[in-house]
C-alpha cells in the first residue's frame, strides 16, 4: 500500500514538472509576430528611427537639442524622447488611430494633449489638437500644433505650437539632422 501510495506521487510529481517545463519552452511551429504595415505617415516616421541633433530656441536662447526615435510596440508606434534624462524630458508617441497618423505629447507641462494628422504630402506632416485627448484647450496651456517639414532623408524642422487659455503663443522650431553611427 506505501509502495503504490509512493508509486502514484512520483507520477504525479513528474506529469506536474513535464508542465511546468513544456510551458516554458516556446511551442516548435511558433512563427514570429509580423506587424500590419501603417499607414503611409506612420511608416514616414518609423524611417525617423535613430538619433538626431539640432538646436532650438524654447525661450532662453538657443540649445542644443537630442531627439530619440524609436519603433516600439512590434511597430504599431514610433516613440519620439527629448531632452532624456533632464528635468525637461518629454516622450511623444506617434501611432495610427483610425488608419490615420496620430501622436500624444507627454509634455513637461504636466498634461498630454493628442494630436491628429491634418494634412501631408511629400515633404510635410501637419497635426493639429484634438479636442478629445481631455486637455481643456481654453485653459490648460498645452503644445496645440505641430508641422513637421522633411528637408531631406537626414535633416527635418520640427515647429511645435503652444497655447495658454485658448490663444496661440510662441512657436518652438527644432532643426534636426540625423546622427550617422
């Protein structure tokens, strides 16, 4: 009776540790995630990805300026990083939203007003507010537009515009060129 007592918790030990390991190996046929293309702006800005340097003028005089691309989330968003690791560091996430190119500042203000497409062509993304994100636009002052102009395939200007209280304030250009490792 103790022999097939002990006989039964071995198997059942060994079915339970066949399991545990066959979990965690990845299954034979697995195939790897393939990401649906973006729309035609939205793969504009994954081509961004990378390091790029400039100099803007954010009120104070002219710094230098590091801006960080990358293609994130098996490529269904670009995530641009400025000013990384300051005081100052602010993340936008470029991504379609309803088969169009859309975007959402995480800004130093401490809000994060969404932007959408309004037009491209060629050489320019311009997005403009949308008044959905949950930014109050008449009183939170907030980054409200953004043109982005494509000077070549390594050199773009970026003009962000603010708003305080429903009125447009000054206009923040950034003039990049890309870092060639």
């Amino acid at each position: 009776m103790v022999a097939m007592k002990l006989t039964s918790m071995i198997a059942l030990l060994s079915l339970a540790l066949a399991g545990v390991v066959s979990a965690a190996e990845p299954a034979e046929k697995e195939k790897p995630h393939q990401p649906k293309p973006g729309s035609a702006e939205l793969e504009r800005m994954k081509a961004l990805a990378g390091t790029w340097k400039g100099k803007t003028d954010m009120g104070g005089g002219e710094t230098e300026i590091t801006v960080q691309y990358r293609i994130v989330s098996g490529g269904a968003a670009v995530e641009e990083r400025v000013f990384e690791g300051t005081p100052h560091e602010m993340v936008t996430m470029y991504y379609d939203k309803n088969g169009k190119l859309a975007m959402t500042h995480y800004c130093v203000l401490g809000n994060r007003p969404g932007l959408v497409l309004k037009s491209a062509d060629a050489k320019n993304l311009e997005f403009d507010f949308d008044a959905t994100c949950g930014v109050d636009d008449k009183t939170e002052m907030h980054m409200h537009s953004l043109a982005i102009t494509f000077d070549g395939p390594d050199s773009m200007t970026q003009t962000w515009q603010l708003f305080d209280s429903g009125k447009p304030k000054e206009h923040h250009p950034f003039t990049l060129k890309r870092v060639k490792s």
